[in-house]
C-alpha cells in the first residue's frame, strides 16, 4: 500500500506547481479531467510500481459518494489504493469578473463533508475573478478550523492581462503558515509567503 502521508505531499506539490490554462470553459469537462491527468503522472513517478487509483465525477459509474441527510454528494476527484480511500480533491473555479465568496464557501463546507470518509481533503480553487487583497481578517481563525477536519485550501490566483496584442497569465500562489493550508496571505505578509510565476498561454 502507498504511503498515505506520501500521497498527501505528491498531491499538494502537483496541485500547487501545475500549469493553469487561462480559462477553463467547464469545470467537469476540463478542470477535472486536467486535474487527473497531472496527479497520474505525479502519483506514477512517486510509486512507479503501483500507483493509487484516480476517479473523477464526470462519467463512468463507480463515482464515490456520501450519502447524508436524504441526499448524496461525490467529490470532483478521489485517490484511493485499492479499496483503503486516500484523498479527496473538490476543485472549483472562479471565472473572470466573478465574486469569489460564494465559490470559495461552497467548496469549504463541501469539503468538511468529504472528511467524514477521507482522512485528507484538498479544496482546491482556481480564481480568475474578483477579490480584495484587504480582506483577510479572519484567515487565521479558518486555517485553525480547517486543519481540525484534515481539510486543506489550496488557491491559485491567476491574473489575466494583455501586453500589446498577447494575453499573458500570471499565476500565484500563496502559502500561509501552519498545517499546510495555503490561501491568499494577509496583504502585508505577502511578500514573505507569495511565490509567482509568468506563462504564456
């Protein structure tokens, strides 16, 4: 059996480092399938033996789900080895010109559900939309409560700007201290945690 501790630091790395498209015109159909594709071949290198097993929620008829209060829910994506479930990943997307709070509050409380059954739950949020490096008050209060249910934020902020007539794409994120969540840094902490990186689409 892979290393459940391993497994959780592959998935963290693969979803902090990967490339972002500059836009992703589905969720299911594009943002999932990406997010497959890239921990596969991460979860390959790290165990080339036998790596742990991937499923999303777009298709198929093995979706995992958790049923509860007369409804179900599945998250986006499940890593599991064999039948022992591993991780979690509920990834959403913020479009350009969008507020960010409804998005970012719904994969949260999402996420605290999926840790019922899994021992670690990535929320995973890629935000083109709007936001205000100002607010940031209670960033604190909700790494402590997140880390109490092994749930962990991951946020890529990607900025969109044209140069001349080329798009380009700037991608940041930002690490707060603590059990490994990582959300956008209090506005005066940002140069300490803040890591950015440049792409052409």
């Amino acid at each position: 059996m892979a290393d459940a501790t391993i497994v959780v630091g592959v998935i963290r790395d693969a979803l902090k480092q990967m490339a972002l498209a500059p836009a992703y015109p589905s969720q299911q159909r594009d943002l999932q399938p990406h997010i497959k594709a890239v921990l596969e071949e991460s979860l390959r290198r790290a165990f080339p033996q036998a790596s742990p097993r991937i499923t999303i929620s777009v298709g198929g008829t093995e979706k995992p789900n958790l049923k509860l209060i007369k409804t179900s829910c599945w998250p986006d994506v499940e890593v599991a080895d064999g039948a022992t479930r591993l991780v979690a990943v509920e990834a959403k997307r913020i479009r350009a010109g969008d507020s960010s709070s409804k998005a970012i509050a719904e994969a949260i409380g999402q996420a605290i559900i999926y840790s019922i059954r899994y021992p670690h739950v990535f929320t995973f949020v890629v935000h083109y939309g709007r936001s205000d490096d100002r607010l940031h008050d209670e960033d604190v209060a909700l790494e402590k409560r997140l880390s109490s249910t092994n749930v962990e934020l991951i946020m890529r902020r990607v900025e969109l700007h044209e140069p001349s007539r080329t798009t380009a794409m700037r991608c940041r994120t930002s690490q707060c201290t603590g059990p490994g969540l990582a959300l956008l840094a209090p506005a005066g902490d940002r140069g300490r945690y803040a890591q950015s990186t440049r792409v052409s689409p």
